[in-house]
C-alpha cells in the first residue's frame, strides 16, 4: 500500500492494519486514534459516524486492494470478477468489510459502484437491440451475483472456496443470459459460461 | 409491531427490547441509539438491556434475527419452483421497512461473527432433492447456491442502491432472475 497523504487517508490505512488482528467492529476510535497518533476528536470529525467510516474503509480497500479490471465482453466480465473473488479469498477480512458497507443504509450520496456502471456499459455494446426492461434485468442480475455480497455468502453460508464461488457464478451467470434470444447479441459470446450445463 | 410468536426461544422481556429497538431504528438509525433510550422505548430498566445483550452487537445481531423471524417472515414454499414468488412478496416487505432491510442485510454480511447468511438454505435443499434429486452435486450446490442469493434482503438492497430501481421494479427483476436459474432444471423433475 502507498504512503498515507492525508489525515482521513491515514485513518483508514491504519484501521486496514487493526483489520489483519480484529474485526471491523472491534476496532474502536480509541484505539485507531492511538494507531495514526492523532486524537479520537479528528476522527470524529473525519468519520462522525462508524458506518461513515466502514463506507470510506472500504472505497479505499476496493481501490488499493480489490481493483476490478476493465471489461468490455461478457467473458472479460467473468473473468475479471474470477480475479476478484480469488482476491477476496486471500484477503477474505478485508472482503468482508466491502460486503457489508454494500448492505448499510447509505451514508452520504453514494454513487453507482464502477462494476454497475460497467456491467451496463458492456450491455449497451453487446445487445443494443434489447429493451430496458430485461436490460435492467440482466444488468441487476449479473452485477448481484458478482458482488462481494455473493463472495461473502457462499463463503459463510456454504463454506465454499473461490474456485468453487466462481464456478456457481458462472451457471448464475450461464442461467441470466441463456433467457435472452441469441439474436440478442452483437456478436456470438464465445464459451458464454453455463450454457452448455443448462442444456441437459 | 407484530408479536415475536415466531421467536420462541425469547423472553417476554427480550421480545420487548428487541421490538423496542427495531422501532428506534426506523426512526434514528442504527448507529444513535443509546442503551437508555432503548430501555425507555421498552418500559424496563437500562441494566435488564445489558443484562440480556451485554454488548451492542449481540443487540445487533438479536434484532436482525427477530426482524427476519417475524416482521420479514415468509409463507413456507412447497415447490422450489414456488421460491420466485415468494422472492417477489419478499422484496415487497423490505420495500416498506428500508431502514430494518440494511440492518438484516449487513449482519448477514460480518463472516462466522455474524448472523447466517443463508437461513432458507435447508429449506431449499429439501424441495429440491424431493423434486429434482438427478442433478450432480455441483448442479445441485449452484442452484442452491443461486436461489438462496436471490432470496435475501441483499437484493433488495443492491436493486435499490446501485440501480434506483422502486419495489415493482426491484420484485419482477429478483422474481425474473430467480426464474432464469429454475430454467435449467424446469424439466427435470421426477414425475410423482
């Protein structure tokens, strides 16, 4: 990780490495004031609230830890999202914390995450015919099942590895886009994942 | 508020404290509410609060398991291919409380220190080994796997989050999903 620039950069930098010995919710602003060498007020005054900062934690863990690569076709999407969810394996605290700053009643004014816009951007260029309805469908579906909600899940719930995560994520994804006519799409999606299991 | 029939390992006392709470979330946030207010909402005293949940996170946690268990309870499914409209009635319940709907949909997101997240899972595997037992286990552990995704509060949270869509909306896109996964095995049951 880069040098902290900033006192709310370091902030967060420091509760990064509380996370590798306790939880999210074991990290007190006591103790976090005492780790950057600041006092508890500027904290307060960074982060007024503990879901301001699980919401700024993990913006910056995504950022410095967690970052997705750029995708245009679907296979690029799977792929990338494979990348991440291998990333949240070795990292799963971390993970964990991005999960639940997904589910928190908004803080501040979030904006879209880049995988939403980015799963809508590559719709746009693969199946331009298609109407908003399943549009949002798809989109809503594919950005759902690649997110670090589904990682932490299937983690917690079904005690699944990453190679077994990404594997369910491509039959989630192989189901979503086998529902859409093949003329759907600009050009023909090599290896669509899933599809060959959907047809018995 | 409905009553915590549905929770019976509770006391009278902890259904207090726990709906008492739930109230308080709707109208403060989750992050503002003092154990004394929570006491004084409830009609008991501040040390019976912390005597029942020492900390905040087993409040926390308590809470969510009673929201879900009552105010976000469910009509049980008899058919896996039943799960989309229940997913769609769902949706519509965490449409009208959003504030308890983050609250269930982050303490099922801390790991092993926080609650389940996948209650209905058993329930979803006893409908589909009794309706679709031909499917190999990696088949069997996506659709579950799948289902159980789509049928959680984290939907509703993400549909309306990152695409602004409003509870019609957000119903008929968890409800058309959770049909796209039921499309693989809709013709595989084992006739009765």
């Amino acid at each position: 990780m880069e040098e902290p620039v900033d006192t709310a950069t370091a902030i967060l930098a420091s509760a990064a490495v509380l996370l590798r010995e306790r939880s999210f919710d074991d990290i007190s602003y006591r103790a976090l004031a005492d780790e950057v060498g600041i006092s508890e007020r500027t904290i307060y005054r960074q982060y007024p609230t503990r879901a301001h900062l699980l919401a700024a934690l993990s913006n910056w863990l995504e950022q410095t830890c967690f970052p997705l690569a750029p995708f245009v076709t679907v296979s690029d999407f799977c792929a990338a999202v494979h990348e991440r969810f291998r990333a949240f394996d070795a990292s799963p605290a971390y993970a964990y914390v991005g999960a639940r700053a997904s589910a928190i009643s908004p803080t501040l004014d979030t904006e879209q995450a880049y995988i939403t816009r980015a799963i809508e951007a590559m719709l746009d260029v693969s199946a331009p015919t298609l109407n908003r309805r399943d549009r949002r469908r798809v989109s809503a579906s594919l950005r759902y099942f690649s997110s670090a909600m589904f990682w932490a899940r299937l983690r917690t719930g079904f005690d699944l590895d990453a190679d077994e995560i990404c594997d369910a994520f491509d039959r989630a994804v192989g189901t979503v886009l086998a529902r859409l006519p093949h003329t759907t799409w600009a050009e023909p999606i090599a290896g669509r994942p899933g599809v060959t299991w959907a047809e018995p | 508020m409905t009553e915590p029939a549905a929770v019976p390992a509770l006391s009278g006392t902890q259904g207090a404290i726990l709906a008492a709470y739930a109230e308080l979330i709707e109208e403060l946030g989750s992050d503002d509410v003092s154990y004394r207010v929570i006491a004084r909402r409830a009609g008991i005293a501040e040390r019976t609060v912390f005597r029942n949940y020492p900390t905040r996170v087993d409040l926390l946690l308590a809470t969510a398991a009673w929201i879900e268990a009552t105010l976000f309870a469910r009509e049980e499914s008899h058919s896996i291919f039943d799960i989309p409209l229940a997913i769609r009635d769902a949706m519509q319940r965490y449409d009208a409380r959003p504030e308890l709907a983050h609250v269930v949909a982050e303490t099922a997101m801390r790991g092993v220190s926080g609650a389940a997240p996948s209650p209905g899972r058993a329930q979803l595997e006893r409908l589909l080994d009794a309706e679709v037992p031909s499917l190999d286990a990696a088949q069997r552990r996506a659709v579950i796997a799948a289902l159980s995704h789509l049928d959680s509060v984290g939907t509703w949270v993400t549909f309306h989050r990152e695409f602004g869509m409003d509870r019609r909306d957000i119903a008929d896109a968890a409800g058309w999903a959770a049909e796209a996964v039921l499309d693989s095995i809709r013709d595989r049951v084992t006739p009765a």
